[in-house]
C-alpha cells in the first residue's frame, strides 16, 4: 500500500520535473501535474502529521521500510536527486502546492531554490545509514531480493542491446540472496510466493533462485556449490530475452513456429552465460541449457551427449516448475501450492527427479508457508509453519473469520476438530500472505 502511494507521488513529481524544462510556469500541462503530485504527496501522507523518505544507495524507504518496487522503479530519479544532494524529503500535512512546484524545479535544476513554505524538507535525514540498512530478517531478504531483480533487468538490458555484461553484479546479488536464504528458509521460501502478474520471467527467475537454494541446502549441498547453482537459477532463463514479447506473453495455444522460438531459450542463454562467465561459473550455463531437458532427457533441446542432466539443472527445473505453476499468468489462473505439488508428483520420474521432487515436498510441508486454507466453519487461515503431515499442522492463524470478516490482526488459532475443505489462492482469498508474514515477524 505504502509502496503504491509512494510509486503514485514519485511518478507525478518525476513527470512534473520533467515537464519544467519544456514548458513554461503557467502551462497547463505542467499546472495538472503539479496538481497531481501535490494530491498523491498528501494521500501518502494518509493521517500521520509528517512522514519522510529516505534515500540510500538505490534503495528508497518510506520512514524504516524499504520500497523493493518504487526503488526499482524510480533507479532514475533517485539518482537525479542525490546528484541534487537530495537525500531524504520529509512531508509535512498539508503538503503544498507551492512546495511541490518548487521540489520539482529544484530536481528538475531549472531552480537552485528548495522548497520555501516548509511543508516539504529536504536532507534532515531521520534515518542514519545504520539503522536502514541493517540486514535483518525479512527486510535484509526483500532488499536481495530486490537488488536481484535489479542485476536481471542489467543483464537483460545488456543482453538486448547486444552489450557485453559480466557476472560479477550476478554473482554478488546472489551470495547475498544465498546467505539470506539459508538463514531465513521459512521466510525466504515465502517471499518466493510473492507472484506478481506483470515482468514475469524478473519475479519468476528470482523466486526460482530462492527456492533452488532452499532445495539445494535440504539436499545438503555446500556453500559454495550453492552459490554457483543460484547464478544459474537465477539466470535460466535469460535466454527468453532473445523470444519476442510477442511470443512469450501470446494469450492461446502457440503455433508451431511460436513454439520453435520458445524452444531457443535454453541455448540462447547458456550462450549468453558462457560468454560473460568467469573461470569455474561454466555450470550456469549448463543449468540455463538443461532446465528444459527432463529427467528422461525426453524434453528441449536434445542432449547429444549421453550422461543425464546435471544435478543442478535437475534441481532447478523442480523449481521451475513450482513456481510456474503457482504464479498467475495471463492465459492461465495460478494453480494451490498443493495441487503444484502435486504435478510435481505426477511427473516424478518421468520429467522430475524423483529424489528432488520428495524432498522439494518435504522442505515446503504439504501446506507450505503461507499456504491459505478453507475450513469447514466458513474461516481462512494462513500456515505459518512447515508440515510435513497434515494432520500435525499446528501453526495456523486466522486471518479471515467464519463470516468472511477479514481480521485486521491475525489471530493463533488451531485445526483442531476442524476440516480442511480447500487450499485457496491470495486472489481468491483477498489476502497477501507475503505482507501477513511480515507483520507476524516471522524469523524462519
Ligand atoms: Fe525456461
């Protein structure tokens, strides 16, 4: 919520910047956006007397809280604004006109005056540096996470322009994400579930990253290995930005030709790997080439060579798998965490590791993490902790009650005597468990 208001204010103060270079004070246009941005600073603002904005590195907070999308976002601005040396703005209620105006003339450097009537201040910097970036629970984990998505955008910018890139910035992001990982698995696990239905390949190249490197610790693969599995994870399919839009996001069935240019991703990205790896990181590209091969070597490409697909694109093709499954696309509603698995299951053997699928099934629980669930008294409740039997599912809150109330705090509550009827998707239960999770705190 907090993020979408803050994106709102940032967009109309971007456009109202932009457009004070091109036109003159009284224009219309640049009247309308000023107006706009002064409206979303104030729905920000909400209630609360004053709030601030904090900006660090590429990282945006409003007041504690990191703002994974809003950062990526508005990269541009942020920079624009500490090239300014504008590191925090803090609003005042009622924000004014006036001040908005003269914020956006100052970013825009067609004034060297800041905001003068007080209800926008500038660099009074609430917030040390320490405070903001100490890499604690979840929000240590979001920012990797962010700072992923970020490294993805990168490699695919340059890969599209054709420009060389290297994987230093991967490889970084990701022993990030791999030491958040494996000591928050609960938490990380879930944030993988956090689906977001546009820049898909981004989201569901991250989240098949976390839930690879979840896979391999309960495996019991060094720390080391990990981090080279995660760059391939994390890159498998960096090849799709080679596939027209077109393509990729078409709505039916594909046609054969479509489907033939599906089909290159595997081998676009190994090469696209293969040529800005480093000594020792060739296995990324091997996971980028096999994540489609199957397990019975039945899948795309064609292996020519005899041995089966490496351990790591097996294991990676399990999450892949997951997460597709579980995300909403536009042809296609967003399958239950439960009924993945069971596809999983389904496939084990033939397309899957049988070993993987077993233990993937173990590490999620079969109601994983977040998992919503219908009962029989007409109430949601939200897995807080990892099962592997159903019948000893304890930790459960209620976050919707019998009357499809949704609670504002969610309450402890137990299964006892009580019937499952049905595993729910957060569309159709009304509720983000990401953002549940959060407030319960949960460490893991
Ligand atoms: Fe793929």
């Amino acid at each position: 919520m907090s993020d979408q208001r803050t994106r709102d204010f940032f967009n109309h103060l971007r456009s109202a910047s932009r457009q004070m270079a091109l036109y003159p004070e009284e224009h219309p246009a640049l009247v309308e956006v000023v107006n706009k941005a002064t409206d979303a600073a104030n729905v920000l603002l909400d209630d609360s007397a004053e709030t601030s904005i904090t900006i660090i590195g590429d990282s945006l907070y409003l007041e504690r809280t990191i703002l994974p999308h809003a950062s990526l976002e508005f990269n541009r601005l942020l920079r624009d604004m500490q090239a300014r040396g504008v590191d925090s703005v803090t609003l005042t209620s009622r924000v004014s006109r006036g001040d908005v105006h003269d914020l956006a003339a100052f970013l825009a450097a067609t004034s060297g005056d800041v905001p003068a009537e007080g209800t926008i201040r500038l660099n009074e910097r609430p917030y040390s540096r320490s405070e903001l970036e100490t890499d604690t629970g979840f929000t240590g984990l979001r920012r990797s996470y962010a700072r992923s998505l970020d490294v993805l955008r990168g490699v695919s910018l340059a890969l599209d322009s054709d420009e060389s890139f290297d994987l230093t910035g991967a490889t970084w992001v990701v022993e990030q994400l791999v030491e958040q990982t494996l000591s928050q698995p609960a938490a990380s696990v879930l944030l993988s579930t956090m689906k977001s239905h546009d820049e898909y390949t981004f989201y569901h190249s991250v989240n098949v990253c976390i839930l690879a490197i979840a896979l391999a610790r309960m495996v019991g693969l060094a720390e080391e290995e990990i981090k080279l599995l995660a760059v391939g994870a994390l890159l498998h399919d960096i090849g799709k930005v080679r596939v027209p839009l077109q393509t990729l996001q078409w709505p039916g069935r594909l046609d054969t030709e479509q489907w033939a240019e599906i089909k290159l991703h595997p081998q676009e990205g190994a090469a696209a790997i293969l040529a800005a790896a480093a000594p020792g990181q060739e296995i990324a590209a091997v996971v980028a080439f096999e994540h489609h091969a199957r397990y019975d070597r039945q899948g795309y490409p064609n292996l020519t060579y005899s041995r089966p697909a490496h351990f790591f694109s097996r294991l990676v093709s399990t999450a892949d798998t997951y997460d597709a499954l579980t995300t909403r696309r536009s042809y296609r509603r967003a399958e239950t965490p439960n009924r993945a698995l069971r596809v999983l299951l389904q496939g084990a053997g033939s397309l899957y590791d049988p070993d993987l699928v077993q233990t993937f099934i173990k590490m999620v629980g079969v109601y994983p993490v977040g998992s919503l669930l219908e009962l029989d008294t007409g109430g949601i409740v939200m897995v807080t902790g990892n099962h592997q039997d159903p019948s000893e599912l304890a930790d459960v809150v209620l976050v919707r009650a019998p009357d499809g109330l949704l609670l504002s705090e969610p309450e402890p509550t137990t299964l006892k005597d009580r019937v499952i009827v049905d595993q729910l998707t957060s569309d159709r239960a009304g509720v983000d468990p990401a953002a549940l999770i959060e407030q319960l705190d949960l460490d893991g």
